[in-house]
C-alpha cells in the first residue's frame, strides 16, 4: 500500500506539474498575443494621430480627415480629408507613444549581456550620438534625463538626476527645430515613424514619365502593362525536328524546312512531314512536331518514322498560349526588372509609363572625417558616405556624389536651399552637441520638424523634417555609424518606398535562437544572419559599429524587454540579403 500511494502522489504531482506548465505555456502565448495586439494598436494610434494633425486639426472621432473620406491627389494623402494646402501629414513626436528618451542607470543597457557591453565583445566607446540611458557606458551627450548635459528641463520636471522630462504636447502644425533641447522628452514609436514616413512618401509622388525599354530598369510601373497581341502571336514549333501532319509514317517533303522568323508556308497535307526550327511558324494543317531524336528518316524511301507514340499538338507552342491580347501583364507599382523588361519587348513594347527614380542628395557633416587613409591625431574614416550612396541606389533612388560639410553650419544652410532633390539626407549633427548645427539650420530655414527622436536603440536621435510647403523632405540620420543604418531603414527607406510607389515587403517573423537583451522602454534593431529557419543575432551591434551589419543579411526588430530564445521576432531584409557572408566570429 505504501508503494502504490507512494507511485499515486508521484502521478498525481506529475499532472499537477503538467497542468500547471501547461497553464504556464498558455499564459505565455496569451502575454504574446496580447503584446502583439498592443504593438499592433500602438502604430494605429500612432498613424491615426498623425493624420488627425493634418492642416493643425486636433484628433477625434469628428475629424474630417480620417482615413477613408477620400481626397484628390491635391490634398497630398490618399483616403484623407486634406486640404490643399496640408499636402503631408504633421505629427506629435509622441507617435502616440511617448517615452522618456533616458532612466538613469538603465537596467536594459549597463553591463548586461547581449547589449552594448555584453562581454564576449567590445563595448562601443564612440556612441555619443546615440542619446540613450543615462550613465550607462558607452552613452555620452546622452540628452535624456533632466538635469543631463545638453538637455533643459521641460516644465513641471524636478531637474532631478534621472527623473523624466517631459514637455508639453507639441502644437498641431509640428514642432519648430528652433530649440535643439527643448524636444528630447519624447520620442515617436518606431512603428508609427515608419508608417508615417511611407504615407508621407505617398502624399508627394513625383511626376510619371514615358521611358525607352533601355531606361527603364530600376524604376517603377506607373501604368499597367497589357497584352497587345497574342502570345505567341501564332503557333509555333517548341523544338527542332519534323513538322507533321496525320498519322505516319510521313512522307518527307524536301527543301530547307521552316526557320524561325520566315514566312508561313503553305499548308501540309496529311501523312507529310517538314523539317522545321525551334519558334518557326508551323503550316498549317500541322498536327504535330516530332523531335529530331525521336524520329527516323528512310532516306532511300523518303520516309519519316517516328520511334516514340506520337501525339496531337505535342511540342506545338498555340497561338495565345501564354496571354491573350487585352491581359493585363504587369499592374502598378511593379519595379522593373531585367525579366520585366523581356516581357515588356516580347509583348510589343518600345517604351513604358514608370515613376522617377527619388533624386536624393547625402550631406555627410562633421570635421573629424577622414576620405582616404588610416584614422590618426583624432580624425577617423568617414564610413557613411562609402556606405549610403549604394545603399540608397539599391533601393531605386538616384543619387549624386555625398558632399562633405564638415562642422560649417552655414555650408550645411547652403546646401539645403540650394537643393533639387527629392530627399536630403544628412549624417551626424542631429543631437545636441557644441558642434550639432542641424536643428538650428533646420529652424533658421523654416523647416519644420515632424519627427524629431524615435523610441529605437541605436539610432534614437535621428529625425525627419520637411524644409518648406510642398518641398523636400530632410532625414536627419545620427552620426554613428550602425545608428545611421537604423535611420535609413526606419525613415529615409518607407518614405522613399512611398515617393516611388514601391509596394512594401511583405512583413514576416523568424525566431531568434538565443536570448536577445532589451531596451526597457524602446524599440532594438540587432543585425541578424538566416541559419536553419532561425535568425542568430550577431556580435559588434554598437551603434558605432559596422563589423555586425557587414555579416548580416537581415535586422531583427526587438521589443522594449528583449525576447527570449525560440521567440518569433519580427525580421527587415537587407537588399543583398542572399549574399551575406558566413563570418563565424561575429556570432554571439
């Protein structure tokens, strides 16, 4: 009796466990769901907000702005209400997710694992450009916390060390650069800056233009592309070898036979059979075509017979067989690509209807850079410029050769006026800094601002602005390297995208096969590689390194919190996503 009660309370402590890790798995995946749900609200929010602000009208349920009333392409946004002359969308910086830009002694990023002093890997002393945690090392000009360098104390703060600093709301036309302090309490979730920046890529498409087939490639449908004809436009021959007609054996008729390209001939009778290429014209009357290696000519008789089981319209390409005349072939917003250019010629095509390629200018900023040669007395490599002109190309734009401003803010105020392009970015200069010009250029130029900080680590001070009614858009990315990256994929990539009326990717997940430490309040971008259906986060992730990024195909987007391993984690391509390198060291 006291072995069986003994294997009874071992059963019964068993399914208590099971139930209980079974409760514990359900809960999890309801927490997931319920976290997906909220992020998924929070750029709903975030976007809704921003639209709301168009022309400075306040959000809410009345506002004649919202998504669906419809609008002429004068109003600058699809589905909205906008009036001509709110041509874009404005926005609280808040995204609808405010957030404080800096907590002292930030548990998420000193000395843990995974993060920017994750031992296995060397800490990035050169992110002062990346406004995080306050007093976490490898942050300096961290402009988050009141009372930080750099920063002033909104209203209503304590001015305590590591308490938050938040300010009033922005006004509903944006917010004015003039004050380069003043706007460091909140940030835009990044979600919501990716959104907005599409939509208001969208709200400015570029006039469409008639280009010649072999000027083409790159850019982007702004017409569809119909069947002018049947294709193949007659039937033809799929193979080399015997054009026949009935049942055989056949009678050879002589001569050359049919080429491709000749003439039709005339029609073949049954039981005869001509020699005929690969896409000739088959005569009429032709019930099949018999490849040269499956039949046999009895010279001697003037006989073809045909060593295989020969049946009707085999190896015949029909007329149509690929498209009828009137079918639509390619739709809007297709990039062209070399295939696309094959189609476009094959169905008759001299010239098609696309967008322009997105003219963008880089204006790389800072004293410091070095063009050529090794870092020495302070000075370092400039790694943007190399590194943004192809990066922005691969996406469709064009591009003119980066200038290099240094720390001259009147150079930087020149080269904004003087611009034609679609979209200016610049690098560096964008926190506050002694040397950090581009809020004050921005606001000496009337510019206004409509991002100014995103929730996203690294890469948090970049901003988006927009230098004059119905003018260009200005990105504003940090000067750290890896931090750039983030800018460019968070901002300048969905508003080009939306300029050049590319289709976003499809959004897809992928689980990380380790543990991959958070941000406690924002958003994480962590260089990944595909192994085996999984992403592996990759060492040197500082937000002043490239030794991650350049083994990646691919950026994981973490969550404020982290993940844990086995955790779905959503995924950004890199262009050249199947030609990363396996870089073994670079793995954590």
């Amino acid at each position: 009796m006291t072995a069986h009660g003994g294997d009874a309370g071992a059963a019964g402590a068993r399914a208590s466990g099971a139930r209980a890790a079974g409760a514990q798995a359900a809960g999890a995946r309801t927490a997931a769901e319920r976290a997906a749900a909220e992020r998924e609200a929070e750029e709903e929010r975030a976007v809704e907000q921003a639209l709301a602000l168009v022309g400075g009208r306040p959000s809410g349920p009345s506002d004649s702005g919202s998504p669906g009333t419809g609008a002429s392409r004068a109003s600058g946004l699809p589905g909205t209400g906008a009036s001509d002359a709110s041509r874009r969308p404005d926005v609280s910086r808040d995204g609808g997710a405010a957030r404080d830009s800096g907590s002292s002694h930030d548990p998420g990023s000193s000395g843990v694992p995974g993060f920017f002093n994750d031992p296995g890997f060397p800490n990035d002393p050169g992110s002062s450009n990346d406004p995080g945690p306050s007093g976490a090392p490898g942050f300096s000009n961290d402009p988050g916390p009141s009372g930080a360098p750099g920063f002033s104390n909104a209203p209503g703060s304590s001015g305590a060390p590591g308490s938050s600093s938040r300010q009033d709301p922005p006004s509903a036309h944006g917010s004015s650069p003039s004050s380069p302090h003043a706007h460091r309490s909140t940030a835009t979730a990044w979600a919501g800056a990716r959104a907005l920046a599409e939509r208001l890529g969208r709200a400015a498409p570029l006039a469409v233009h008639r280009l010649p087939l072999d000027r083409a490639l790159g850019h982007v449908l702004a017409e569809a592309v119909f069947a002018l004809t049947d294709l193949p436009s007659f039937d033809t021959s799929a193979m080399d070898g015997w054009a026949v007609a009935g049942p055989g054996p056949w009678t050879v008729r002589g001569g050359e036979g049919l080429l491709a390209g000749r003439a039709s001939a005339e029609p073949l009778p049954d039981g005869h059979a001509l020699r005929i290429a690969t896409g000739a014209r088959l005569p009429a009357d032709a019930t099949a075509v018999i490849r040269s290696e499956h039949a046999h000519c009895d010279e001697a008789k003037g006989l073809l017979h045909a060593t295989r089981d020969v049946v009707q319209g085999q190896d015949i390409r029909p007329r149509g067989q690929e498209c009828r005349s009137g079918d639509e072939l390619l739709p809007v917003a297709t990039v062209v690509t070399p295939p696309v250019l094959g189609l476009a010629a094959a169905a008759g095509y001299d010239a098609l209807v696309a967008m322009p390629r997105p003219r963008v200018d880089v204006f790389v900023l800072g004293d410091e850079l070095l063009t050529a040669g090794l870092p020495r007395d302070g000075l370092i490599r400039d790694a943007l410029g190399p590194m943004l002109a192809p990066w922005l190309r691969s996406l469709g734009a064009e591009v003119a050769e980066p200038r290099r401003l240094g720390d001259d803010a009147d150079a930087l105020r020149q080269a904004l006026v003087s611009s034609d392009a679609d979209l200016i970015l610049t690098t560096g200069g964008t926190a506050a800094g002694p040397v950090d010009h581009v809020h004050r250029v921005l606001a000496g130029i009337g510019a206004e601002l409509l991002i100014d900080g995103v929730a996203v680590r690294p890469g948090h001070p970049m901003l988006l602005a927009q230098l004059a009614e119905g003018g260009p858009c200005l990105v504003g990315l940090p000067g750290n390297p890896l931090a750039a990256v983030s800018g460019l994929l968070t901002l300048a990539e969905p508003l080009l995208r939306g300029i050049a009326g590319r289709h976003a990717q499809d959004r897809y997940t992928a689980p990380v096969r380790e543990e991959v430490h958070g941000h406690p309040q924002d958003t994480r971008l962590i260089p990944v590689v595909h192994r085996d259906e999984n992403v592996v986060p990759l060492h040197y992730n500082g937000p002043a390194m490239l030794r991650g990024i350049a083994a990646a195909d691919g950026l994981a987007v973490v969550p404020p919190g982290g993940v844990r391993s086995g955790t779905e984690v959503e995924i950004l391509d890199l262009p050249w996503a199947s030609a990363a390198p396996w870089t073994e060291g670079c793995f954590t």
